[in-house]
C-alpha cells in the first residue's frame, strides 16, 4: 500500500488541511501539539475506523458540530479515496471509491473498514501495532531482549497461530507418511493378483476375438448349408417328379401290353375263322 495524500477538516488542530505524501520515506516534524499525532491517528481512522486512543468526539475540532477525514492511496496498481464523517450527533457516515472513475464500492463505516481490510490484506490490529507504531513505543520496544521482541512481533503477526499450524501440519504429515506406507504394502498385496488379472483379461480378450471369428464362420456355413437345403429339395422335388412319372410311364406300359395282347388274340382268332371258311368252301373245276 502507499499512501498518497491525506486531507483533514475540523479535525483537532486542523481547521481545513492537507498532507501529501512523497514516493519513498516521509518524515514528519513539528512542535508539540503541532499535530504529527493527529495525522498518524486520522491515517489509523481513516482506513480502520479506529483510533489508537481517544473517543471519537475529541477528534472534533471545537466548536464544530462535524470533522472530515479523506485518504487517498494506492495498493496494486489500483488508486482508491476513503471518506468518513463523525458528526457530534453520533451520526457518521464513511465511503469508498476508486479512482478516477469515482465508483463508489462500500458505503457505511463497518462495510468501509472490511473492504479495506480485505484490499490491503492487513488485520486492523496489525496495522496499528506494527505499522502504526507511536513514540513512546518504539522506545519501549528497542528496550525490548531480542526473545522478548520476538515473542511481541509473533504474538502481532499471528505467528504464533502459524507455529501451532506448522506442529499440527508435521503431525499430520507424520500420519499421512504412514498411511502412504501403509497403502504401499496393501498396493503391492494386490499387484501380484492385479497382474493375473491382467493376463486372465488379455486370454478372455483372445478367445472373445476367437469366438467372433468362429460366429462369423458359423454364419458362412450357415448360409451355406441354406443354399445346399435349397439344392436338396429341389433335387427331391424332381426325384418325386421322376417317381411319379415312372408310375405313370409303367401303368402307359401296361395298358400297351393288354392292347397288344387283346390285337394278337383278335389276330389268332381271325387266322382261326380264316381257316374255318377255307374248309368250308366247294372245290370248284
């Protein structure tokens, strides 16, 4: 995040000012009571809605009935202004927009300060314990053993939530490593079997390809045999046809044999009477 301007009305000391922040460090000097704390404190307010001490109310320069705060600032390439507002009243209001289109992306003061702190990604604690730190503070932590400090930077950093984190995770990690070996042995267990399977799939493959090939034959002979069907009771059909025509051929032949019979009896008979009136006749001189 870097901070670019900071504007202030009715605000303690600070009738109608502003503070514009350079690239890099910014060092502010001045008296007592000049104001150097106000600033800090309105910088704390304006992206929080907080201030490290005080009520609300004190901030409110006197004998005004309103005090403004407006920052502008920029994380991630994308620039954006908060307002707020405390009226003596209880009244207060806040606003955040980008910029320079000017949308305005979260009103009303708890709305305000979480999407902020889900822009910068800075708990407001750490913010003001860490980032923000006041004078006396600072003294109070270089006085600090270096254990100390490491104890107070772990405990405003949340590190100590990530070390239980990271003995949890090695824990975890332990348990896993063993369930892994665990299912190694139970993986090898089935490897062997799972290779006969593999095989037994492959002959099951061989003889399915064999027996449609063997189908596919069948159905060659199949309709093979049909054809030779065909040719057989076509063949028996005229066998028929033979064995009915040799019946009538034999019962023509018969009635040929009776007539002949009958012409060569007629015939003996006619000879018969011939010789008859042969005798019968007169010799005639």
């Amino acid at each position: 995040m870097k901070l670019q301007s900071l504007r202030l009305k009715n605000v303690k000391c600070f009738d109608d000012g502003e503070v514009n922040f350079a690239s890099g460090k910014n060092v502010i000097v001045g008296r007592n009571g000049s104001g150097k704390s106000t600033i800090l404190q309105s910088i704390l307010y304006s992206l929080y809605s907080d201030f490290e001490q005080g009520n609300l109310d004190e901030f409110i320069r006197l004998g005004k009935d309103t005090a403004e705060f407006e920052l502008d600032f920029e994380h991630r390439g994308q620039e954006y202004t908060v307002q707020r507002i405390i009226r003596a009243s209880g009244t207060n209001e806040a606003y955040l927009m980008t910029r320079p289109q000017e949308n305005t992306i979260a009103e009303k003061q708890t709305t305000v300060t979480d999407e902020i702190a889900e822009i910068l990604d800075i708990k407001k604690e750490i913010f003001r314990d860490v980032i923000l730190v006041s004078q006396g503070e600072i003294a109070e932590i270089i006085g600090m053993r270096d254990s100390e400090r490491k104890d107070l930077f772990d405990k405003l950093l949340g590190l100590q939530e990530f070390d239980k984190a990271w003995g949890n995770c090695r824990r975890i990690r332990s348990h896993l490593e063993s369930d892994i070996k665990e299912s190694k042995k139970v993986i090898a267990a089935y490897e062997k079997p799972a290779s006969k399977l593999e095989e037994r799939k492959k002959e099951l493959k061989d003889k399915k390809e064999e027996l449609t090939k063997l189908k596919k034959k069948l159905e060659a002979n199949n309709e093979e045999l049909e054809d030779v069907q065909e040719e057989f009771d076509r063949l028996d059909s005229m066998k028929e046809e033979l064995a009915r025509l040799k019946t009538k051929t034999e019962q023509r032949q018969k009635a040929i044999d009776r007539e002949e019979e009958a012409i060569v009896s007629s015939l003996e008979e006619a000879e018969e009477h011939s010789d008859e009136i042969s005798l019968s006749l007169p010799e005639t001189v």
